[in-house]
C-alpha cells in the first residue's frame, strides 16, 4: 500500500495553487476537474491538468486526478483525456455500486488498448458516501482490483439527506453522518483498501483538525483529504507513528519471533495478551513507515 497521509486537492487550472503545491509536504495531490472548477471552465481545466500531467515535476508525490461524476457530460471525456498523461490514480466522485466502478474500470482498458499501454497500475479512489443510496453498496464497490482506496464525503451527504447540519454544538459528526463515516472504514478495511478520512472545511480551526485527525487515526483511517496547505503538517503527523510507536512495533515482532520458535502465537508482553492481530498491526507499521520515517510523536 503507498503512503498516502495527506491527499491535498488542487483546483484544477490554476498554475499558481499547483506550483505552491508542488513544494508542499502532501503525499497524493488531487487535481480537481470536479468542485472547484465553474461550468465554463471544466474543459479549459481538463486541458491544463493534462498539461500539468505532461510537464510538471511531482518529484515523489502520487498525482491523482479527480474528474466529473461518469453521468454528467464531461466525466468520460475527464477519464479519456488524463489517462494519455499517465497519472497514478482516478479519484472517482459520485459512486453509487460496484456498476458503476465496473463500468470505469471496462473504459480505462478500452483505452489501454487503443493506446497500445499498460494502464493496469492506474488505480481508483473511490467517494463512496456522496449518495445517500450509496453507503449501503459500500462494501461492495470497494471490492474491485483496481480500487486502491475509498474516502466519504460529509458535505454532498449533507445535501442529499437534506441535512440542516453535520455537526453538533462540540463540532462533533451528528449520528448518521458518524454512521456512514464507520461504515467506510470498515469496508475499506475489509477490502484491504486504504481508508481516507474525509475533508475538514473549518480551516482556521486547527484545534477541531488536530482533533479530527488524532480521532482518525485512532480508529483505523490511515490519511485524510486536506483543502488548504496549513492542514497538511496537521494531517502528515497525526497519520505518522512516532519513534516510540515504532519501536514497541520493533520489539513486539521480535517478541513473536522468539515465541514463534517455541511454538507460540499468544502471549503476554508488556503486561497484555497479545496474538496474531497485535502482530500484523506491529508489520504493517514497520512496512510503511520503518524506523527511520517516524514523526515526533
């Protein structure tokens, strides 16, 4: 699975955010050709996206694009235009079932071999949440090869429940919407997808996102969606194990090896019983980070 902690949106068309973006810590950057481009420009944008494709250096950071909904009229035309350009992934808006990832999926290998490529690592990440219809089909869109990850959005939920708010008086989610932000964790998780936490719009609040992220990451999302440059140290840290982390992760593996060689899976370390989860959380960490990667804690 690739590091993706901070997946930063981009206006699509707008050179000076894109240059600032490109020297920002972001892992993923999301060039938008959906909510943050106008009617009048959605083909303009496309074009200098896919310039942005061709000639920008994203030095080590994943370039994903995210395109119009498939039903509106400039979503396959989105899909065929930035596949020429060869971005890493499709951040694909307005998923209702697993038709439609299908039916994604069947035009990015119709390309491909018009093309005459290999678009098989071209991955997809999924917001599974927009529709109301959709989170009960969550569990099944994400199982599909070439979803990578899948993230929620509160804010077009918002709209189609016909919500009068999203949070409470505390900034915490209201129940369903803390409902549906469950249910795309675990579906990612059973779908061994990576699960994205969706966007935090206050941003001057840097308390709430602190707040957020720690939340996040505690339950089990691995990254979150950022809309601002000053939320993604926020992000990148909170999804960083810390040395600390990182070195119980170390000695934890270590333990089992030892136990392992005695023929045993469960044992007590460091005052708790630990068995075969506690070992693939300890594995995963390492693989991801490594000791040199952590953050300061």
């Amino acid at each position: 699975m690739r590091l993706r902690r901070s997946l930063h949106f981009v206006p699509g068309g707008n050179d000076k955010m894109l240059n600032k973006a490109l020297d920002l810590p972001a892992d993923s950057l999301i060039l938008d050709l959906e909510d943050s481009v106008t009617p009048d420009r959605k083909i303009n944008a496309r074009e200098e996206v896919c310039e942005w494709l061709a000639q920008a250096d994203f030095k080590q950071q994943e370039k994903l694009v995210r395109i119009n909904p498939m039903d509106s009229q400039w979503g396959r035309d989105d899909l065929e235009a930035v596949l020429q350009h060869r971005p890493d992934g499709i951040v694909l808006p307005k998923v209702l079932d697993l038709k439609a990832v299908h039916a994604v999926d069947q035009l990015i290998t119709n390309q491909e071999k018009l093309a005459g490529a290999d678009y098989s690592d071209i991955k997809l990440v999924l917001i599974g949440t927009e529709m109301a219809a959709a989170v009960f089909n969550l569990q099944q869109m994400v199982n599909h090869e070439r979803v990578s990850g899948v993230t929620w959005g509160a804010e077009d939920l918002s709209v189609s429940l016909g919500a009068r708010a999203k949070r409470d008086e505390n900034g915490n989610y209201l129940e369903v919407f803390s409902f549906v932000r469950s249910m795309c964790l675990l579906a990612a998780v059973a779908a061994k997808v990576q699960p994205i936490d969706a966007v935090y719009v206050d941003i001057k609040n840097t308390k709430g996102l602190r707040k957020e992220c720690r939340a996040a990451a505690d339950m089990g999302f691995t990254g979150k969606l950022s809309i601002h440059p000053d939320q993604i140290d926020i992000v990148n840290q909170a999804f960083t194990p810390s040395h600390a982390e990182l070195e119980a992760a170390l000695e934890l593996v270590a333990a089992f090896e030892e136990h392992a060689a005695r023929g045993e899976m469960a044992f007590k370390h460091q005052g708790e019983m630990v068995d075969m989860p506690h070992l693939k959380r300890a594995q995963y960490l390492l693989d991801m980070f490594g000791r040199n990667k952590a953050g300061e804690g």
